[in-house]
C-alpha cells in the first residue's frame, strides 16, 4: 500500500513539473535600449526585467502562452506565444495618454490657524485702531510686509523678494477683482483699492500664491474685501488729523475726512 502511495505521489510532481514552462525574452524601450524593471504577468506568474532588460518566467501551464508586458509611463503589450522556440522581443512604447494629475487649493473659507499656507489678516478693529493715513499704510505693520512709496498715495505693497514701485510680482484683488492697470500690468496701489471705511478685511499671503492665484503671484497676494452695503447698511464717518513737519515748511496740520452711506 505504502508503494503504490509513493507511486502516485511521484507521477503526481512529475506531472507538475512536466507542465511548468520557461519563458525567456528581453525589453527594449523606443530606442532600442534595454528596458530594465519592467513587470511581466502571464496567470499567476510575475517577473520582472533586469537591467539588461532580460526576464524569465516560469508558466504552469502549455502553449499557446499569453503573456502581458507593463511599465509605468508605458503602453502595456500583449503578446501571445505559439511554441518555446519563438524568439520574445518586446519594444514598450510611451504612452501620451496618461491619467492627468490634478493639484488644487482650496478657496472654501477656513480659520487663519488651520491654513496651510501663512496668512496675515487685518480686520475691522484693526484697521480702526491703525495709526497711518489710511489702512493701506498700516499694511507694513504685519509681519514680513513691506512697501515702496513713489509718491504720496502710491505706494507699492511687496513681500518675501525684491521689487521696484511698478511691482508685477505681486497681485491685489478687491472681492476677487484684480487692480493691476491693463496697459502697464501693475497694480497701482491703493488708488483703485477701497476706503477705510468701505474696507472689511484685508489678508495677505506673503510668498508664492500661485496655486492659488496664478504664476505672476509669486511674491504674495493681497486680498482686500469690501463692505456689503445691504449687510452694513447705515451711514459711517470718520475724521483723523495730525501733524506734517518738515524743515522748509515747519510744521502744518493735516486733516482727513470721510463719509460712507449705504
């Protein structure tokens, strides 16, 4: 009984190792040039190339074989072998179909703490306790914020690079309007920007925004909104005054008045 056991089990592995079947082949790239670890499947099988493109897969079962060729960036081949004779070249080919990647930001409100990117914000209260003429003035206060000033009321807002009066690295938006001037592809300060009275926030983004806004975003983007008038509805005022020295003309009072009815 033990014999005839050992009898079969014996056929039985000479059998499995009848069926088993050698596939050697080599991969080439477009140019002729060995095309090293790329995966080749045939069943359950799996091999991949060297680095002189060549493979060997062992297939448990008989010929015909198919057997499947991929790599990543590459259109997949798919060939079909008749006899273990037959000489297995394979020339992958670049796909230009490739699933596009996609990167994106977001633009749904969140808290300035939880922003992955640095935000510096200036609100109502801060704008009314600033000191400056006005609260574009006040900008230099936050952090890593600095300006240039061609003459008074223009001023250039920049951070995080150099820049010059006519700053095109950096973009301002008034609710999501961009002010730079057609013609000359700069945003000319303030003087198509908001009062202190119709502005309701300002945020900054120092740095390169350009997921966000764009490539000419690179040094930072300023973002000033605006007071609705049918959710601030009434009338505001405000009046400042000080005092400008200079040595020619001593010293002479300076006043500023404004009116918002909405």
């Amino acid at each position: 009984m033990f014999k005839k056991l050992l009898f079969l089990v014996l056929v039985v592995c000479s059998m499995a190792m009848y069926a088993q079947t050698t596939v050697n082949g080599k991969i080439y790239d477009e140019y002729l040039e060995p095309f090293p670890n790329a995966v080749i499947l045939s069943g359950e099988a799996r091999a991949v190339s060297d680095f002189e493109g060549k493979f060997t897969l062992q297939v448990t079962s008989t010929y015909p074989i198919t057997i499947q060729v991929s790599a990543f960036g590459y259109k997949t081949e798919v060939l079909e072998l008749i006899s273990q004779d037959q000489e297995v070249n394979v020339i992958l080919k670049e796909s230009v179909a490739l699933d596009e990647v996609v990167i994106s930001a977001s633009r749904s409100p969140e808290r300035v703490i939880e922003s992955p990117v640095t935000i510096e914000r200036m609100g109502i209260v801060d704008i009314k306790r600033n000191t400056s003429v006005s609260f574009y003035d006040g900008l230099v206060n936050l952090k890593g914020i600095e300006s240039r000033e061609a003459n008074y009321g223009f001023k250039s807002v920049n951070s995080r690079g150099f820049s010059t009066f006519d700053n095109t690295r950096f973009v301002q938006l008034v609710d999501g309007v961009e002010t730079s001037i057609p013609a000359l592809n700069f945003s000319a300060g303030n003087i198509m920007g908001l009062s202190d009275l119709d502005v309701k926030n300002v945020e900054i983004l120092p740095g390169a925004s350009s997921a966000l806004y764009g490539a000419n975003a690179f040094n930072g983007i300023l973002l000033m909104r605006s007071r609705n008038p049918f959710d601030d509805a009434g009338i505001s005022t405000y009046i400042k005054t000080g005092s400008m020295s200079q040595k020619a003309a001593g010293n002479n009072p300076f006043y500023d008045v404004g009116v918002r009815m909405a």
